[in-house]
C-alpha cells in the first residue's frame, strides 16, 4: 500500500454537476417526481451546502435521506445505478479531474473518493474512473432492503474520521496526502491534510482558500470517457491553477420507486 493518498470530493469537484440535478432532470421529465419533489429535494440539498458541517444541519439531511431510501431493494438500487450511469454520469466527468487522478495514481499515490452519495452509487463512479477505494454513505440494509437507518453518514467531520481510519489501516502520513473539494462543507477535510486544493469553490470556500493560501483549480471540460481516452488533455492540470449526495442517492430512490411500481404485478 501507499503511504501516501489523494482524496476527492465529488459532486462539482470531479462531476461537472450536483448530482441531484444529473437525476432529477429525466425524472421529471418522464413524470417520475412531482414538481414539489423537486423543490423540496433542492431545498434539503442547498440547506446542507449552506448550512456548512452544522451538527443539526447533518442531521436532518440524514434524516430525510433515510426515510426517502427506506424500503427500497439493493439490489434493484444497484441495477439502476448500472443502467444509468453512463448516461447520466459520465458525460459530467471533468477531464481535468480525470488527468489529475491519472497523475495522483502515476505517482504512486492511491486516490479515494470521498462522497455523502450513496456507496452504491459512488463506487460506480468510482470503477469508471479507475479508483477503487471509496467513502461514502453507507445505508443499513435488512432482509435486502434498506431499512430506514444509516450506518454511516460521509459528511463533515465524519468524512475526517474515516480518512483517519483509513489512514492508520494503511500507514498514509496525513501530512503528505492531499485533498480536494468545492464546498465550504469539506473544510474538515481539507484541513486534514498536507495538501488541500480547492475546486470551483464556492464563495466562502474560496474565501478560506484565499485566507490559508491554499490552491484554487478551475475545472471547466467535463468530456465523456470515450473522448478522454481518444484526447488527453494538451495542458497539464497544474497549469490550471489559480493560486454533498446526497443528491445521487435521492435520485436513486425515485427512480427506484418508478421502477417498482411499474414493474409491479397488475
């Protein structure tokens, strides 16, 4: 194992767009969720953005995410995730954030995403970018399906105490690991390590980054996997420089509860 590691957040940071709206889109365009369903769902998620590592904040974000999943088949969750990935995914893939996980793995650091998505969502992402260690949302399953509770909720401060865990399980030194995200949310995660990056930052987030003198990256080319592979990018990442979730699983739960009502026996 490395002894050093590259933790991505993922949502606007290695993905163009939240993906809440990814999802939400042909939802309710076929009739899948109510306009009130989207409302309510970019209300819950720009709450949590606002609202920062706020303990109550979290909680209620948690809260809402559990009982929306509550019920719904794994396995059906995870054929879901197949179907759509590649349509709904990866087209948003940045190219920048997909070379700067090539250079991370070419150096010989491991690269972890670290999302408050879905694990069943994220590890997809994951495989498709070439990474295979997650962190990430983690539902309680019973008899098959979820059952209302969350094992383990990645965001704020717990994202930081599972990279420390996996840190010490692998002898990364913190110091030498880097880290990067868009949002004010992950400012614990940043912190932890040596080298924190800031991506497309938001406006408080680039306000820190500005105060510590931390990195700021624009990523602005979300290219699909096939063109990636075609045309690599002509300019390093680095000369870019400059100086969340819970979305993905919400829009696995309804397309989740279309697909068991259709497929219901009448």
């Amino acid at each position: 194992m490395g002894r050093s590691a590259a933790f991505f957040d993922l949502d606007k940071t290695v993905i163009a767009k939240s993906s809440a709206l990814a999802f939400g889109r042909p939802f309710y365009r076929d009739g899948l969720i109510t306009r009130r369903d989207v409302v309510k769902s970019a209300y819950a998620q720009l709450m949590f953005r606002l609202g920062g590592t706020d303990e109550q904040t979290m909680a209620r974000t948690r809260d809402y995410l559990a009982a929306l999943c509550k019920g719904w088949p794994v396995e059906q969750v995870r054929q879901i995730v197949a179907e759509t990935l590649h349509e709904l995914i990866n087209p948003y893939v940045y190219a920048e954030a997909a070379a700067l996980i090539e250079e991370h793995q070419a150096a010989g650091r491991d690269v972890v995403l670290v999302s408050a998505s879905g694990d069943e969502m994220v590890r997809p992402i994951g495989e498709l970018l070439g990474v295979s260690d997650v962190i990430a949302t983690r539902m309680a399953i019973e008899d098959g399906r979820y059952s209302g509770e969350v094992e383990f909720y990645a965001a704020g401060p717990s994202k930081v105490d599972a990279v420390g865990e996996l840190a010490k399980e692998r002898g990364y030194d913190l110091a030498d690991c880097y880290a990067y995200s868009d949002s004010v949310t992950d400012v614990p995660l940043l912190e932890c390590v040596g080298h924190p990056t800031a991506v497309n930052p938001d406006r408080a987030l680039r306000k820190l980054a500005t105060e510590n003198a931390w990195p700021v990256l624009e990523f602005r080319h979300p290219v699909p996997l096939g063109r990636r592979l075609r045309d690599r990018p002509a300019v390093p990442v680095a000369a870019a420089a400059l100086g969340v979730g819970v979305g993905v699983a919400i829009g696995i739960a309804w397309y989740g509860r279309h697909r068991r009502a259709r497929t219901a026996p009448a």
